[in-house]
C-alpha cells in the first residue's frame, strides 16, 4: 500500500505531518522543529479537505490559531495528545 502522506514545513520552524486515523479520515501531528506539540483531528473528510487547502497556502495551525479538533487551541506551549 502507498503511503501518500504530506508533511508541510514552514518558515518559522513549524511541521505538520499528515498521519492515518480512521479510513480515508486522516489527522495532522504538529511540531515546533523537533518537539511534538499535539494533533489536529478533523470532524470529518470534509473539515480534513478544508486543513489541507490551509496547509497548502501557507497556513500554519499556530500562526492561524486553529483549535485541535478536541477544544484545545493550537499554540506554541503544545495541546498534548
């Protein structure tokens, strides 16, 4: 099976690593460089698609002050698993 999982880096030393979660549903690990910070967890295909098009222009979760998908804001002190 192909592994076609992204990973987007940004300018100011954030990572975001796309992961499998739940069939084609898919959740996103997020890094400050090395340190795990926490994973973004899509409601839905939909809510995934629409992070994706985020990433893809260049917006970070951090930056943008997403929420995790479990209440949790997205900041640099990390949300945890």
């Amino acid at each position: 099976m192909e592994n076609n999982m992204r990973t987007w880096k940004f300018e100011n030393g954030i990572t975001v690593k796309e992961e499998e979660f739940d069939q084609d549903l898919h959740i996103f690990a997020v890094y400050n460089g090395e340190q795990f910070l926490g994973r973004i967890y899509p409601e839905d295909i939909d809510a995934m698609k629409s992070c994706i098009e985020d990433l893809d222009a260049g917006k970070d979760p951090i930056t943008e002050k997403w929420e995790d998908g479990c209440g949790n804001g997205c900041t640099l002190d990390g949300w945890g698993e």
